[in-house]
C-alpha cells in the first residue's frame, strides 16, 4: 500500500507509524505517541457504544 500512496498527507495511521521503524532502530518516542492517539477513537466508541455492540451480536446469530 505504501508503494500506491505518494504524499505524506494521504498516509494512514498504520502507514505513519510503519515510518517510525527504521532501518538501524525505532523511534520509541514517535511511535509510542502516535500509537496511542491511533488507540483513542477505537476505546472512544467501545466505551460509548460498547452496550449496544455487546447486545446486536446475539440478535444477529439468531436465524430465522
């Protein structure tokens, strides 16, 4: 995917962080802050929606 994308503001997150791994070493600093603000939206709606996600799953298995 990073061989498609040629600027730095149509990047991903995962691609951003992939950039902090370099070839002698990583960049813990970077790459720990820009993982745990990839990590924020995903707890964000768990923690909101978390009930309603919990309570679809078996209305969705049921057949019939």
């Amino acid at each position: 995917a990073s061989v498609m994308v040629t600027g730095t503001k149509l990047k991903t997150i995962q691609m951003a962080i992939y950039d902090y791994m370099g070839f002698f070493g990583m960049e813990w600093g970077p790459l720990t802050a820009s993982a745990t603000f990839a990590i924020i939206p995903i707890l964000l709606v768990f923690t909101f929606l978390g009930k309603q996600l919990v309570s679809g799953l078996p209305a969705g298995a049921v057949k019939g």
